[in-house]
C-alpha cells in the first residue's frame, strides 16, 4: 500500500484556510447570493418600469451562477480540507471557471471531476463508435461536435431530471457544440496554424 505523506504544520494551515474559506463560501455568500435572487424574482413582479425590468432581470442572470458557484465550491473546498487532515489528496473541482473564454474552456474548469468522467466514459467512447461507424476524415471533427452535444446535455439532466434541467441540459448541449462548430469551422477556413494565431 502507499505510504501517506506526513502531515506538516504548512498542511494544517493550508487545511484550516481551505476549510474557513469553503465555509465562506457557504455560509454568508451563498446565503446573501441566494437571498438576492430571490429578491430580485420577487421584485421583477412588481417593476413596471422597462429599465428597472432589465436591471432586476440582469441581477437574476448574475447572481443565480455565482451562487451555484459559491455554494458548489465552497462544499468541495471544505471536504478538500478536511480530506488534507486525513492526509488524503482529493482533486481541485473548479479553476476560476468565470475567467473562461468559451463554453467549453467553462466546463473544462467548472466541476471538473464531472466533466473528466463524463468526457473519459461519455464522450470519448461515443466518438469513437461513431468514427467506426462513418470513417471520413472530413467527418470526423464534427462527430465530435455530436459527442460533445450528448455529454453536455447528458451534463444537464445529471443536474435533475425536470424539464428544466432537460432544457439546461438542451442548452449546454447546444452551446458547448456550438462552440466547437465555430472552432472546426475556423480551423477549416484559415488551417490550423491560423485558427492558433
């Protein structure tokens, strides 16, 4: 078996912070986020004027994901922190996902556990059938604009299994494989090397 790593007096300290900065994350933000929210639905029903409707409606967009976010990653800071007590290394869940450049870069670094398994057992299994399947060199990049709709819908409906999360899930889907069309696209147009530039 392997031999866990001693623990030291800097790893009880980076345990203690990670484990106070999840709760946080939790406790006062996600509360006042998801207190906001709530507000904000509530005061959208009785605005009329059409400035102040886009204003509440713009809250509601802003502060439902990063509640979800502090919420989210403040439960996986915490257990990261207590696990480092028991000497044990779990991995980073999230990586600044709201510094992304696209949607997939978003869920390359939003719960990233998920998005590697789903990719590892969704994924890349589908993409290869259907590679098997209809073997085109010229077809192949947009087999996995198909893959990558099926993961990020499958993404959705993990969430929870009400038409909402269908719709989330018909979402991600849509906008995850939108971003790869665009990039298969570009690619084609300038070739590679361009596309990088």
């Amino acid at each position: 078996t392997e031999e866990r790593p001693a623990l030291t007096i800097f790893d009880v300290g980076r345990a203690c912070e990670r484990i106070v900065l999840g709760f946080f994350k939790v406790a006062p933000v996600s509360v006042l986020l998801i207190w906001l929210q709530k507000h904000s639905i509530a005061l959208l029903a009785t605005t009329t004027n059409q400035y102040d409707r886009v204003l509440v409606a713009a809250a509601i967009a802003v502060t439902y994901p990063l509640y979800l976010y502090c919420n989210f990653s403040g439960y996986t800071d915490f257990v990261i922190g207590v696990a480092a007590f028991l000497r044990m290394r779990l991995p980073e869940n999230f990586n600044r996902p709201f510094s992304s450049l696209n949607f997939i870069d978003f869920w390359n670094r939003w719960h990233i556990t998920l998005s590697s398994w789903l990719k590892t057992y969704v994924y890349t299994p589908l993409v290869k059938t259907l590679m098997s399947r209809y073997p085109s060199a010229r077809l192949e990049p947009f087999l996995g604009v198909i893959g990558f709709f099926v993961t990020f819908f499958l993404i959705g409906v993990w969430h929870g299994q009400t038409s909402v999360f269908v719709f989330f899930g018909f979402l991600q889907g849509l906008g995850v494989s939108m971003n790869r069309l665009y990039q298969v696209l570009m690619a084609q147009w300038f070739g590679r090397k361009g596309y990088r530039n």
